[in-house]
C-alpha cells in the first residue's frame, strides 16, 4: 500500500474517534455534574390564615382597617352596634340581685322578730286548745245563771205591763193608746228572746266544748307548734341548695350577655396582616360568621414534597435556601420544621404518572427572610447539597 493510502485511512478513523472521545468526556463531565449538583425539590408558598367575625351578630356600626393593614394582638377591626344586647344585661343583672338576696334570706334563717312571733302565736294557739279542752269555769256558769234570773225577772215585768194595758184598752177609757199596747207586746217579746238566748248559752257552758272543736283548737296548737319549730330549724339544705343553683343560673347568664357585649367588637387574635374585609358601615353581619381575613405574621411557610429515594438528605431544623422566580438571582432563607411520618403517592403538586408513582413526604419548611416579599402561591425551590 502506498503512503498516501496509509495517511487516508488514519484521518478517516482519527475523526470519529475524536467524537466519541468527545462524547465520553461530556457525558463523563455530565455525570459528575449530576453527582456534585444539589438536590432540588419544588412546592409552593403557603400562609395560615384566620377567619375572624362574631358571635353576636348584628348591624356594623365602623370598619377600622383597611384591607393590608398591619394589625396587633387585640385590635378593634369592626364594631358592630350594640342593639338590645345593655337592655338584656340590666334584666339579667335585676334576676341576679334578686336571687342573691333569695338566697342570702335563706342562708341567714329568720330573724328574732320572727321567732317572738311565731311563739307568739303558738302560746295562743295553746292556750285556745287548753280553754276548749277544760271548759267553762264555775264563775262563769254563775254569773251566767245571775244574768239568766235577771232576765227572767223582765220577762216577768213585760208580761205584767202588757196585760195591764191590754186590760186597760178593753174598757175603752181611752186612758192608753193602742200603740202603747203594741210597744208593751214587742217588749215582752223582746225581753223573752234575750232570757231563751242566755239560757241557750248556759246550757253551752255547761256542756263545755263539743268534741270537734277540741280537735280543730289541738290542730291549730300542733300546727302553730310546728310552724314555731320548723322556723327556728331554718332553712332546709335542699332549699339552700336551689337557691344556690339559681344564683349560678343568674350569673351565667349575666356573664353570657357580657361575653356577648365583648363579640361586638371583632378583634384581631394575634398581630397579623388584613387579607380581606369587605364590610361597609351599614352591614348586617351574621352571627359566626367570618368578617375578615387575616394572614399571621411569621405563618409563611413552604410546602414541598421529597421522594423517598431521597428523604434521607432532608432532617428538621436543616436550614434551606429558597428561591422563587419572582426574585431571580436571590435566595431567602428557610427552615425546615416537619417530615410527615407517612408517605404519600399524589400530593397535590405532582401532575405526571411518572411522578405520582414514586412515594414523597410531605415537608414543610419555614420562611425565615423574606416575608415582606413573599406572598401565597408562589411557586418556590430549595436545594440541599448531596
């Protein structure tokens, strides 16, 4: 073979040798770029947010914030008018009072006028029954018997003077009137009725009391006796008890319309930024129902998800850079806080079946810098050295 042959087939098996000896390098340099390149894994920025409204309800009197302001713990976002809500403290209030002093009555018994009075009448009481049990005295039937003879003795003189002027009008003198004679007949009567009811009664003190007002004047003994008794006892436990039960009543009611009085102006729980408001003074706001929306301060958080050829690169409290693509060439730093402890196939933010058929654990990584300039939604990256 001659030397022009030689030197063509050496250029024809240099150049492709050239090439794969290209290739190899690439794929080689490639590979240690793959093997020295971070990990990245992608996700999205997050926010805790709050619902705030009222428990009361009602009609919105003021708006305080704008939408994007910042707000501190215990700020007055929304005041709502108070309605009849003070009218239905001040009864509540009335229904308390009445009941401590219900039940402080209770608690101190009665008083020592009321005791004399209630041994008052038990001594009365007593001494009524000890009367219809003994019955009339013999002084009594005496002077009873003296009256009686006494008016036997008118009867006696009516008669007289009646028949005298009967006797006179018969002879017709004229020396009486018949008026006279009818006065003298309407006396004697008289005189007969009161003499039959002092007999009448006599006759009561001599039999003494029936048996049936015996036993009313024992009841009415026994019972003032009782009455006596039971109210030096005073108050029974299971009363003081009620009494009790009704004050706690009362005050809690007084303490849920004051609870209530509070939920009429709708605070920020914790210092926070105004998401949304979209009240107007003017407003009827439902009970429980959300008037605004705040986003916590240092609640911005990153959720992303690692498969689990690679959980093991990731620990809680790493410390991550994060990227966005709003803010290129510039990383903020983040935290990672939680590794769920079970695995998961389709998180929300793998779309392909290549992707959801590799398992992941869902991570959350803190944002420590940056707040100001991130907002929720984004889409964001970390990287962690292999």
């Amino acid at each position: 073979m001659s030397e022009n042959g030689k030197s063509s087939g050496r250029k024809r098996w240099i150049l492709p040798a050239a090439i794969a000896a290209g290739l190899l390098a690439c794929y080689v340099g490639y590979r240690i770029h793959l093997a020295r390149s971070p990990f990245e894994w992608s996700g999205t920025v997050e926010a805790r947010t709050i619902s705030v409204g009222s428990r009361a309800g009602g009609r919105v009197k003021e708006v305080l914030v704008r939408e994007g302001d910042a707000v501190r713990a215990g700020q007055v976002l929304v005041a709502i008018e108070p309605g009849d809500w003070p009218a239905q403290l001040v009864q509540a209030e009335g229904q308390l009072a009445q009941a401590k002093a219900n039940l402080e009555k209770l608690e101190r018994g009665a008083r020592p006028e009321e005791l004399e009075e209630a041994r008052g009448r038990t001594a009365e009481a007593q001494a009524a029954f000890d009367q219809a049990r003994t019955g009339a005295r013999r002084e009594q039937i005496s002077a009873r018997e003296a009256t009686l003879a006494a008016q036997e003795v008118a009867v006696e003189k009516a008669r007289l003077d009646a028949e005298r002027l009967h006797k006179v009008w018969d002879l017709g003198s004229g020396a009486v009137s018949w008026s006279d004679v009818d006065a003298a007949d309407l006396g004697l009567r008289s005189a007969r009725a009161t003499r039959d009811r002092s007999k009448a009664e006599l006759e009561e003190l001599k039999n003494g009391s029936r048996k049936e007002e015996i036993e009313q004047a024992q009841a009415r003994a026994l019972q003032a006796a009782a009455s006596e008794k039971l109210l030096r006892a005073g108050t029974r436990a299971e009363d003081i008890a009620l009494a009790r039960g009704q004050v706690a009543a009362a005050q809690g009611k007084v303490d849920e319309i004051r609870t209530m009085i509070g939920e009429l102006e709708v605070r920020a729980p914790l210092p926070s930024r105004v998401e949304a408001c979209d009240l107007r003074p003017g407003d009827l706001l439902a009970p429980n129902a959300a008037a605004a929306t705040l986003l916590e301060d240092g609640e911005l958080y990153l959720r992303i998800y690692v498969p689990e050829t690679q959980i093991g690169h990731i620990r809680v409290g790493q410390v991550v850079p994060i990227t966005v693509d709003s803010f290129p060439g510039r990383s903020f730093e983040g935290v990672v806080e939680r590794i769920n402890h079970v695995g998961e196939y389709t998180p929300r933010n793998l779309q392909t079946a290549d992707e959801r058929a590799d398992q992941v654990f869902g991570t959350r990584v803190g944002i420590r810098t940056g707040r100001g300039e991130l907002r929720a939604g984004m889409a964001a990256f970390i990287q962690v050295p292999k």
